[in-house]
C-alpha cells in the first residue's frame, strides 16, 4: 500500500475547504419569456425591455438599434456597457470640457445625468478627476434630496512639471466621491483662458470615471478630445427601504433561497442567493442550487464518491470500502482488510503534530517566566525585599517615606528613556526629567552596575534618606529596584546647581550678596539639621557648590549624599585620583581617615570662599602653595590682601561689616584641625544673625534682586547641570554608617 499518497490524502480530507463552486450554472437571468439580451449586454430582471419584463420603470432598458445595425442598451439617455446582478451599472459618461483658442472661448460643455431614484454613485468604484493646466472642475449633485457639490483645481507651467501615474494637482486633480450622490452634473472652468498653456493643453476637463480604468498621464492633456465619454459605475438597489422594513411589505422580491441585504451607499435593498446557490436572487426561483460535484470534484480520497445535496454536497466511500474515521478526517479502507501500518504510521504523525504544539506552548510559558524572573532577580539583587521590610519597620515612626517605583512607571515618565529626557550625563550614570502620572515633575537618576555586595548599604541609605524632611534639602522621593540597576527618584529643582551660577558664565556671576548670604545660611541650616536633627546623625562627605541646588526663587537645596556607594568602591578612589577635585577636602581626614561633621565643616567653609571670591576651587595659574582656593584665600588674608581677591560686585553691595563677619566665618571652618572649627550648629546661627543685621544705608540691594534673577533666568534654566546629581567623584570611600 503507497503509505505516503493514502497520508496526503488523509491530511487533504482534513481542510476540506469547500472551494465553492462556481460552475456555470444554466441559470436563468430574465423572467420567462423576456429578452434577457441586448447585443452584448445582458439583462437580469429586475431589469427589463418591455413593461412585462422590469419590475418598474426606474429598471427599464430601452433596446435600441443603432446606425451601424449594433443593438445598444439604454437607461434613459444613457448608454449602458454592463448590469451586475450584484447591483452596479456600468455605463458611459460624457466629460465635461471648455476649450480655448488664441482668440478666447472656443467651447464648452456641462454634461449632467439625470438618472431614476434607484440609482447612486458608487463611492467605491469611481473617483472623480479634472485634466488641465488652468483649471477648476466640479460637480453637483443630489445628496439625501438637497444639493451639494464638489471639486478640485490642477495647474501647471509646462508639460515637464506633469508626473505620470500621479493626479495630485499638477495638471490633475481627484477627489474621492462620497457616499449618496445622485442626479448630478459636471462643469470644468479656467482662470486665464489657458493663456501660456495654449500650445499643449487648450482644454480643462472634468469627469467621474471608474477608477482602476484611468491613470493620469501626460498624453490626457493634449488628447482628450470634446465630448468623450468615459466608463463609469453606478449602484443600484431596490425600493427606499432596508430590508427590515421591506419584508414586511408587499413587492418584496428576494426569492427562494436567497437573503436580503441593505445596499451601503443610498437607500433600498439587495437580494443575494444563499451559499450553494446561484442564479438570479430577484426572480422567484432564481437561486439554483449548485453541483458541486460536477465538475468539481470536492471529495480528496479518490475512493470517496460525491453526492451533491440542496446547498451543499457530501463524500461517501465507494462499494467495497468502509469509512475510518480519524481526528483530522476521513479515510476509505478497502473492506475486511486490517491496515496496520496506517493506523500506526497515522498515530506516529498525530503524536509528532501534538508534541510540536506542545512544546511550543511550553516555549512561550517558560520564556514569560523568565521575565518576570529576571526583573524579580533584580529586585531581590537590589535589596528589595530588604528595603521593603524596613520600609514596613519605619512606616509607623515617619509620615512619608519613599516609594518603590515600578519599572514601568518610570519608563512611562521618561517616554521610554528618550534622549530628549537626558538632564544631565557624568561618570556615575544619566540623569532624566520625568514626568509622573500623578503630574509631579521628578529627576531620575540611573546609575552605573552597582556591586551587588553593596545592596544593603545603599538599601540602609535609601531608608535613611527617605526620612529627611527639611525645606532645604532635595527630597528623595523613591527608587526603583527591578531594573539590572537602580533608579533614584529625587524631587525636580529647577535652576540648577550654584557652582553655575558661580563659575559657568563670568557674565552672570553677579549674583547679589543678598542671594549668596543666604544660600550660605540656607546650606549652613541643612547640613546642621543632617548632624544634629536626624538619627542617626549623616555625615554629607561631599559638600561643594555643584552639590547646592538652587529653585525657582533661589532658594538652596542641598543634593546628594550617601549615595554614592551606588558605585563600585575602586572606580571612586579612581575617580578621585584622576579627578583630582580635591579642592574641598578636609586635610586632616584626608591624613587621618577619621571621617566627622567637622569635614563637612570645612568643605562648607571652602563654598563659603567661593561665594566671596567666585574663583575656581582648584586652579592652575595660582603658584603652587596657592592652588586650593582655602590655601590662596588664607594667604591672601595673611597677607592684607583679602579685597583684591573679593568678587568686585560684592564689595560695592554688602557692608564691610557683614563682609568681615563672613570672612570671619570661612576662616574658622578652614581650621586645620577639626576640633577648632565650629560646629555646624554655631556657623548656621551666626549666618542667621549676620543676615538679619541691620543693612548698610548707601546700600539697596532689593532694587537689584529682580534685575539679577531674570539676567539668571535668561542663561541657566535650559540647562540644569548634572553635577548637582553627582557626588561620587571626589568621594572619599568611608561608609556612612562607619563614619559616626
Ligand atoms: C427608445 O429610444 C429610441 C431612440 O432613442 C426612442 O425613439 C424611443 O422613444 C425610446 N423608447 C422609449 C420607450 O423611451
Ligand atoms: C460585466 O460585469 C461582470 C461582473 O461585474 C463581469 O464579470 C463581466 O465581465 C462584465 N462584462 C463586461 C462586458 O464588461
Ligand atoms: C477660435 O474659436 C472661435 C470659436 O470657435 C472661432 O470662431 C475662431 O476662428 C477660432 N480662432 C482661431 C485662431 O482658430
Ligand atoms: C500609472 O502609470 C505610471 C506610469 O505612467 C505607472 O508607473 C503606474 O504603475 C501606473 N499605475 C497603475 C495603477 O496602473
Ligand atoms: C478670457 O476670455 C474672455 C472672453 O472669452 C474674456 O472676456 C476674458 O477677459 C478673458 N480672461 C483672461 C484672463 O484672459
Ligand atoms: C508620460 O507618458 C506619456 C505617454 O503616456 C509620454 O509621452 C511621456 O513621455 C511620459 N512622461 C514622462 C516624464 O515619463
Ligand atoms: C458636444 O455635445 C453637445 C451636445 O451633447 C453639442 O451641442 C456640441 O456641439 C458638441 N461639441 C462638439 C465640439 O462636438
Ligand atoms: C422613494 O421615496 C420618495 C419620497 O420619499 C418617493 O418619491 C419615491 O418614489 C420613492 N422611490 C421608490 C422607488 O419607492
Ligand atoms: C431552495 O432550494 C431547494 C433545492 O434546491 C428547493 O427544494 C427549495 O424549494 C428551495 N426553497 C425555496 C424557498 O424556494
């Protein structure tokens, strides 16, 4: 037995798609006894030549002879080329035209067509199309008993500007038409009289045409010549009403086996035979059922013989076979004879089909597991589960702690990390503005690979700084822990960082005394609440101007801390080598290692000097002893020299006596031992105290306040500094919690 022919023909059994005959059935088209012929054009009823033969009069076709002897089928005045028993008309349409010589006018023409109610436009096979190099075009027509027009305009210089294939407006124009129009009517015009285009496009045309029978070229605006016709479609369908209603009437016309259906462009409805019918659907019995089996033949066995039954047919073996049934079809078995290898060779080809769509299904299971396993992975990676027991622990003592983001709430706050989103760019990571759905603008920070030993410091930092409330300090709002790193959410501030405004721009360094003094109170205030009103006690380690943020009313909000040991311990010591922004680095921690708030104090106490002087922390032109700017500015004092090295402004603004007090105060955090220098406690309240004395009489500094804060405005709110986001590359490497 061919083992493999009996297989296909088993799997052919199986998609038996019934490829529906559409065998020439001898249907009639006409009523009996009319002419369903006029010269090639056939004629279904509800279409007819004489009264006996149409339904009414809309459908009559006047059979006419015309001068050469050929038969030409008419609706009224129109010539018709085709009818479809599926409700469209195909006829012959006038174009119309207006045509010029030298001296003006020559003619035009404004065809129109005034058909009966049955018939519509066909929106879908027709567009309509105006040709010219000055020309208007338009038509009008019945729309739901009311007039309405449309229309277009094409021009062009020379016949080189026209594009074959395309009718966009350049010596050609088109307009799709829309549903519902009737009766109508077709004018073309032209603006200049075709002056300068005379000698390739005398005329402007309009028509509507069936659209997969024109494409524009060139050849259309010298060739189309007055009065041509072109083929066209119209829809057509029975009565004013959907079947719905129609049924219920009587004239209703669909007959045996056929179902009604509403026409989609104007009103009435259609008949259409029943599937395993054909025939003409208006007539009584019009729908003939098909024979599927001749000459088809539908059964795949070869053994299987067809019986073709009312709308449908079916397979039955032949004499001396049996059916077996199988799950994907059925075969013909010759009688009596046991097949084995058949039935074992069908049962192998059904297992390897199932196993395949098994193991498929499995492929598409474990690949979703694994992503959500990998963002698990991370999650736990990143200490997650850690940083949610301790947030429930703290929950009870504080109001607000920090949120864990989503993976997919971020990515939706900074549209999928655009690039438009970057802020800010530095060795430690990228920083994004995003927006929350909650319409909270936030800064997000992602860093580098953290070192998954790492996870619960940062986890600790992450609790630690959730809890920090302070007007002054930028607030850590959340993190995200199911990416491979974690995410930092601070709250967005707007301005950017002081050291902008300091060193960025000499021109906009004017930043008045009044301002600095109190950034510098501001900062005092929130480094002395890190090491005194928070518990445990937090230790900045990297107070510096790019760590001062400012807002929109200057306000300072101090940026950053702790965590920096988001990154690998050895790439910071690197960093602070190469870097080499020493510049604010407490001199006695740097011998000793031993890590207190008086460090803070010093690199406070550094800022303080950059807001008096506004010159660079570390800088190559000053000798060599002088490079930090603490060493050139106590030398500069040792030396008498303090108000050469002053920012010029600020001498004019501030009283000497405020000046000299500020001076004081650097110094004292200068110290270089850490026990000499003042808590942070003590240079916040002298700051206070400073700032509320009594202003200098000559001096009026408010004047100058909304002056200063447009010109910084105008230079500085496009481009938000990172640096305020970045503490990691002069930190020294000493845990926060080892510090204390
Ligand atoms: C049919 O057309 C011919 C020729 O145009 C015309 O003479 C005749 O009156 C028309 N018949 C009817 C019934 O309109
Ligand atoms: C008439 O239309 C039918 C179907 O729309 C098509 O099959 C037939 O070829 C057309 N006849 C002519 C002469 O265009
Ligand atoms: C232009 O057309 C008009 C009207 O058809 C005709 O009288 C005239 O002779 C034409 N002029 C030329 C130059 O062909
Ligand atoms: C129309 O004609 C252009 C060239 O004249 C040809 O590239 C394009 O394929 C044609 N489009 C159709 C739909 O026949
Ligand atoms: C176009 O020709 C008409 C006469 O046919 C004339 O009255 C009109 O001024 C002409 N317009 C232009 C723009 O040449
Ligand atoms: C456009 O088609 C016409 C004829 O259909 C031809 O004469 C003409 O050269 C074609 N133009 C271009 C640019 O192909
Ligand atoms: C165009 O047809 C109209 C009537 O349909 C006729 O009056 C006119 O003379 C014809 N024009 C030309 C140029 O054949
Ligand atoms: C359709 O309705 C209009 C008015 O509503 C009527 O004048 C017209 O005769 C109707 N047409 C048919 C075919 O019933
Ligand atoms: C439908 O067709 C079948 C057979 O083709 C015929 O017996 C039956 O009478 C028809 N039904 C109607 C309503 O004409």
């Amino acid at each position: 037995m061919d083992f493999y022919r009996i297989l296909m023909q088993v799997t052919w059994a199986g998609v038996i798609l019934a490829e529906m005959a559409t065998a020439a059935v001898a249907a009639q088209l006409a009523k009996p006894n009319c002419q369903d012929r006029c010269g090639d054009v056939g004629i279904p009823y509800p279409f007819g030549t004489t009264e006996d033969c149409y339904l009414d009069e809309s459908f009559f076709i006047n059979c006419t002879t015309s001068s050469t002897g050929n038969f030409l089928p008419f609706s009224g005045e129109t010539i018709v080329q085709n009818i479809s028993i599926h409700g469209q008309l195909d006829i012959l349409m006038y174009t119309a035209n207006d045509c010029y010589n030298e001296t003006g006018s020559q003619s035009s023409n404004q065809p129109y067509l005034t058909t009966a109610d049955i018939f519509t436009i066909s929106n879908t096979q027709n567009k309509f199309v105006a040709v010219g190099c000055d020309t208007n075009a338009f038509l009008y027509a019945t729309r739901n008993s009311k007039s309405f027009y449309l229309g277009c305009v094409s021009s062009c210089q020379s016949i080189s500007d026209v594009i074959n294939g395309s009718c966009s407006g350049i010596g050609c124009c088109e307009v799709e038409i829309p549903k519902g129009l009737k009766k109508f009517s077709l004018e073309s015009t032209s603006n200049e009289n075709h002056t300068g285009v005379l000698s390739f496009n005398p005329c402007s045309f309009a028509f509507v045409v069936k659209r997969d029978l024109f494409n524009f070229s060139s050849y259309y605006l010298d060739s189309l010549r007055y009065n041509e016709t072109v083929p066209m479609v119209l829809d057509w369908a029975i009565g004013n009403d959907t079947c719905k209603y129609a049924q219920t009437k009587s004239g209703y016309v669909c007959g045996g086996n056929s179902t009604c259906y509403d026409s989609d462009n104007g009103n009435g409805y259609r008949c259409r035979c029943n599937d395993g019918y054909d025939g003409n659907p208006y007539l009584h019995d019009g729908c003939q059922d098909i024979d599927e089996c001749n000459p088809l033949r539908p059964c795949k066995d070869t053994n299987q013989i067809c019986t073709n039954l009312a709308g449908s047919y079916s397979c039955s073996c032949r004499e001396g076979y049996e059916e077996y049934r199988l799950t994907i079809g059925t075969i013909c078995r010759e009688k009596g004879k046991q097949s084995r290898t058949i039935i074992i060779a069908l049962g192998v080809g059904i297992g390897i089909i199932v196993a395949l769509l098994f193991s498929s299904w499995i492929y598409i299971v474990l690949k979703r597991k694994k992503f959500i396993k990998l963002k698990e992975k991370y999650f736990q990676q990143n200490g997650g589960f850690i940083l949610e027991r301790r947030l429930n622990n703290s929950q009870r003592g504080s109001h607000e702690t920090v949120k864990i983001f989503t993976a997919e709430e971020l990515e939706k706050a900074t549209k999928r990390y655009d690039e438009s989103r970057i802020i800010g760019r530095g060795g430690f990571g990228v920083v994004y503005k995003g927006f929350l759905s909650d319409n909270r603008i936030v800064a997000i920070k992602k860093s580098k690979i953290v070192d998954q030993k790492q996870a619960e410091q940062f986890i600790n930092e992450v609790v630690v700084l959730s809890q920090i409330n302070h007007k002054h300090i930028v607030k850590l709002l959340g993190c995200c822990l199911e990416t491979q790193v974690p995410l930092l959410v601070y709250e967005f501030v707007p301005k950017g960082t002081l050291f902008q405004y300091i060193h960025q721009d000499s021109s906009i360094s004017t930043l008045p005394w009044e301002i600095r003094l109190r950034i510098a109170t501001e900062t005092a205030e929130a480094l002395w609440y890190l090491h005194s009103a928070a518990s445990p006690p937090i230790i900045h380690r990297d107070v510096k101007s790019s760590n001062i943020l400012l807002d929109d009313n200057f306000t300072a909000k101090v940026s950053d801390f702790g965590t920096s040991r988001l990154v690998p311990q050895d790439e910071m010591l690197l960093a602070t080598v190469v870097q080499g922004t020493l510049g604010y680095l407490d001199p006695e921690y740097l011998q000793t290692n031993q890590l207190t708030e008086k460090s803070d104090v010093y690199s406070f106490g550094v800022v303080l000097v950059e807001l008096l002087t506004g010159k660079n922390v570390l800088s190559s032109n000053r000798p060599e002893e002088e490079r930090s700017l603490a060493a050139h500015f106590l030398s500069s004092l040792k030396n008498h020299r303090l108000f050469e090295i002053l920012e010029n402004h600020i001498v004019g603004e501030g009283n000497e006596e405020q000046i000299k007090e500020f001076v004081e105060i650097a110094m004292s955090c200068l110290e270089v031992k850490g026990e000499e220098r003042p808590t942070m406690k003590e240079v916040a309240i002298r700051l206070d105290g400073l700032r509320k004395r009594k202003k200098h009489p000559w001096v009026n500094v408010d004047l100058h306040e909304e002056e200063a804060e447009n010109l910084l405005d105008a230079t500085c709110v496009a481009s938000f500094e990172i640096a305020g986001y970045d503490s990691i590359n002069n930190h020294v490497p000493v845990a926060l919690g080892d510090g204390r």
